[in-house]
C-alpha cells in the first residue's frame, strides 16, 4: 500500500527509460535557423544520462543528414556515455535516418524502424552551383585575393578545375571512409548483402533495411520500450532547455529592422535562404 503511494519516478516497478529528441538537419544552424549540432544536442544527451534510475536511453531520430563532424560528435558522446555508466541505448528511425541520420542511429545498441522509415545513404555529397557565366552577362567582375594559390579553390564565381574537383574526391573518400568503419563497426555481422551496395549512397524503407541488417527491427519507440521494459515503463522527453531571458520574453529573431541587424543585415538574409534551401534539398532527396 506505502508503495503505491510513492511518486512514479521513486518506484521500481515504473523503469524510466529518457527520450532524446534528434530532429532536422546537422549542423547547418543560422542566427534565425536552429539545426542539430553538438552544441545544442550535448545538454540533453548528458541529462538523460544522469537521470537516476534510467534502465535505458531511447533516441527518436529523423534526419536526413548534414556535416559528418557534428554528425560523429553526437554519435561518440551517446556512445561514451553508454559505455561510462552502462547504460544501454536503443534507436529508433521516424520519417528518415539517412546519410549523417543513420550515423546518430548506429549509437543505439539496437535499431528500430518503422516500415514505412526511409534509411540509409551511407555515402558522402558535397554539391554546390556555378555562377561564372551568369556574372558576366551581368557585367560583374569578380575579384579575389589570396595568399596561397590553392586558397580559392572551387570558387562558385570560377570555373572548374580538373585538379580541384580530383582534390574534393579525395577528401570525399577519406570521410567515406570513416563513415563505412563506423557503420562495420557498429553493425559487425548483422550486416548483409554486397558492400558495394551498401555503402553506396543508396537507401531503403524499414523493411528492406532490416533484411540489410541496416537495423535491428520493425517497431516503434513506444511499443518497443513497453514490451523490453513493462507497461509501467516512463518515456520522459529530455529537450534542450532555453536560457532564462528567452523564455521570460520569448526573444525571437524576425525580418524586421531588428531581424535584418541580427542576421547579419541584407548578406545574413541571403545566408538564410541559402541554408533554408540546402536543408530544403537534403529533405527532398527522400520525398519529404
């Protein structure tokens, strides 16, 4: 009878399991645009870890990828963490965990997808666009000053040069590389098929990725912690908390005089637009 009485959070019998919420774009963050990045994912991954009497850490991710740096960093804390304090971590796909995704989604122990989860893209991109003949036929010179001959390289405003995009396939090929041991690592023998294909870029829908050994299971977080953990089981969301200031006046940068002078002015405008589109295209390569 006194145990029912007790809080939930004080009884054994409801296991607490933190959910860590990793959504959007990695690391393409601008004063008016949050994505995710170390810096605004690290708090909430060390809390749900210190939380007394957590049997788990669940991590909900949907992303279609971005900077591999901030990509790896997330993926080594959750990780170290795990390990530290012994702490299992279960991962789980929602509309898509591609590319730098499904690197956050080899952090859990085990991996679950629903059927319909996009997964995958194990593969590294780097595009961009060319201007040169467009600031011609404007009548722009373009005027660039460097002190090392190979400082502007791949300048949008240039053309191409053979020796510049063999240099980019090269870097593209170390970080590829990382990404693979990390994926073999984590996955060992459960993956299967050609690794030609699997490391390849391509990406595949829960069901398929399963059969790939891509992941673990078909489910959801819910459904999966009630049935590892009991029907008492508490999901507590862990979010990154705001700064006192922001949250009394609920500050927010806009497009007004204000908005203009904390973007940068007209320059931090055209910056956001850029990096809304490039999070804009990252979505659309899976249809969303």
């Amino acid at each position: 009878m006194l145990k029912k009485l007790l809080p939930k959070r004080f009884r054994k019998d409801h296991p607490l399991v933190p959910v860590i919420r990793l959504s959007g774009a990695i690391g393409m963050a601008t004063p008016l645009a949050s994505s995710l990045s170390f810096a605004t994912t690290v708090g909430p991954i060390e809390r749900a870890f210190a939380m007394r009497g957590a049997v788990a850490v669940a991590l909900a991710v949907n992303s279609p990828g971005g900077s591999p740096v901030q990509s790896r960093l997330i993926f080594q804390r959750i990780r170290s963490l795990s390990e530290e304090k012994s702490i299992p971590v279960f991962a789980f796909a929602e509309d898509v965990a591609a590319s730098g995704g499904y690197m956050l989604l080899c952090a859990g122990d085990e991996i679950f997808a629903d059927p319909s989860s996009i997964v995958g893209s194990i593969g590294v991109v780097s595009s961009g666009f060319g201007f040169t003949e467009a600031i011609a036929k404007l009548g722009i010179e373009r005027r660039v000053h460097t002190a090392g001959d190979r400082k502007a390289i791949l300048d949008p405003f240039k053309p191409e040069q053979k020796k510049d995009i063999v240099h980019l396939k090269a870097l593209q090929q170390e970080i590829h590389t990382t990404f693979k041991d990390l994926v073999r690592e984590r996955r060992g023998d459960k993956l299967q098929g050609e690794e030609s294909s699997l490391f390849s870029g391509e990406f595949w829908a829960g069901a398929r990725a399963k059969e790939l050994g891509l992941i673990d299971g078909i489910g959801d977080l819910r459904s999966v912690m009630r049935e590892k953990f009991g029907e008492n089981v508490r999901l507590k969301a862990v979010t990154q908390q705001r700064g006192w200031l922001r949250k009394r006046v609920g500050l927010q940068a806009t497009y007004g005089l204000s908005g203009l002078a904390a973007s940068g002015g007209l320059g931090g405008v055209a910056e956001e637009l850029i990096s809304a589109l490039e999070s804009r295209a990252l979505w659309a390569r899976f249809g969303l």
